[in-house]
C-alpha cells in the first residue's frame, strides 16, 4: 500500500460485495484511492486476490466476518492455509449484538486463532469488528497480539472513550467512517481518538448515504466530519490520514 501516493484511504471496504468487483477495483484504482478490500470468508479471499494482481491502490485481506462464524467457522482452516498469501487480515473479531450472541464463544475461540496465527507469522495489519465486544476484543488484542508482532486497525468502533484509550494503549490505529459522526456519542469517541491513529474508510457497501451505498473509496463526507472535529480542512485531514497510513504499512 505504500507504493505510490494516494490521494484517499480507504480502509475498509468490501469491494466484493458491490455488484462487479473488478469494477470497483478500477474505480478504486483510477480515483488513487488507498484501499483494504476485507473479505467476509476465507473462500472469497483468492478471486479478490486474483483480480488485483495489477492493482497499485488495492490491497486484500483475509476475513472470518464474526456474524458468519456460526456458518463459516469451520474455513478457519481454509484462512490458516491462505494466510501467507497477504499481510492484511479482516474482516475478523467479535460481535455480540442479539442477532449474533449465540455464537459468541465460538468467535472467540476463532477470533483468538486469528491472532494467535497473526502475532506467529509477524506484521500482519487486522482490520478488526468489535460490535457490543469492545472489552472483549481489547481483552484478546491484549493477550494474544503484542503491538511488536502486529497491528490493529479498529473498524467502526463504538465502544466507550475509556475502552478507546485503552485502545490506544495496546496500539490500535481507528478507522473511521461517516456513520459514525451521525449521534453526539460517536462524535464524543471520535474527539477521543488520537489523531495520528485515524484512518479513513467507506465500510460500502454497508454504509448507505440517502439509501443508497456509498461507492468504494468516497471517503470526502468522512473527511469533511473529521476536519469539523480537528478544526482542519478536508485536505489537511488527508495529509494526515496519508502520514498515518504510512506509518501503519511501514
Ligand atoms: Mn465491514
């Protein structure tokens, strides 16, 4: 990711979801827009792979999306196999909402093989999902993920400010994406962030503007909200964004 300069960062985007992948990567590719293509299981992980091969902007991860674990767990061993194939993991982590609460010991039984093979093989960067589990993901990152054999990149996070600086202590980098700007909790967290630990993402297709999804790489509306909370324009925010990457992949 760190082979030409971008013009956005992307972070965390699920290209492979939007109705022509190899559109999205050309996209992505034509707007210089740094972008983590996460996948959501091990066996999407090869044809996204495939397919950004000439890519400069796009780089792909290897998931275990926790809402699939209940279905898709038994691919851990499908992601242990791929795993030398990329140095960025995610989608992974926890997610204790109603829907998904009755596999939560499996995700963590997943979630900690994760990052128990992530901190073996070295430098690997995790995009990381802790719905309703900020504790308990900052619980295994703690344990099982020293900052010296890896790094966290927290997705959409939305635990406490307390659990963000404790976050911050373990590491962690914050993706960061305009959903979260939308309630005065969020923009609390968000000020609470470190500003060299920010980083920008879509999360589109999930993330809709006016119900529709955001298209990969549209990170202006982010950049916007964070410059509010910074007190800096859109393009300082992404100077700053492009610094953090920077560190981040070096
Ligand atoms: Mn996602």
């Amino acid at each position: 990711m760190s082979v030409l300069k971008p013009r956005r960062v992307d972070f965390h985007a699920h290209l492979d979801l939007y109705p022509d992948l190899a559109e999205a990567i050309r996209r992505c590719d034509a707007e210089e827009v740094a972008t983590l293509a996460v996948t959501t299981t091990p066996r999407a992980f090869p044809r996204n792979l495939e397919l950004t091969k000439g890519s400069a902007f796009v780089r792909v991860a290897i998931g275990l999306h926790p809402q699939l674990v209940s279905e898709r767990g038994s691919e851990i061993s499908i992601f242990e196999d791929l795993l030398p194939e990329t140095r960025y993991v995610g989608e992974v982590g926890l997610d204790a909402s109603p829907r998904h609460y009755r596999s939560f010991d499996q995700q963590k039984m997943i979630f900690e093989r994760v990052l128990r093979r992530c901190a073996r093989a070295g430098d690997k960067i995790v995009s990381v999902h802790s719905v309703r589990a900020a504790k308990h993901v900052l619980d295994m990152v703690e344990k099982f993920l020293p900052p010296e054999r890896g790094r966290i990149v927290l997705h959409w996070f939305s635990g406490s400010v307390s659990e963000a600086r404790r976050a911050v202590d373990l590491g962690c980098f914050f993706s960061v994406n305009e959903r979260m700007f939308a309630n005065p909790k969020g923009q609390a967290l968000i000020r609470a962030i470190p500003e060299n630990t920010l980083l920008t993402e879509t999360d589109g297709p999930f993330v809709e503007r006016d119900g529709t999804p955001v298209s990969p790489g549209d990170v202006g509306p982010v950049l916007e909200a964070l410059g509010k909370v910074l007190s800096k324009t859109p393009e300082e925010v992404s100077r700053l964004v492009n610094g953090n990457l920077s560190r981040i992949v070096s």
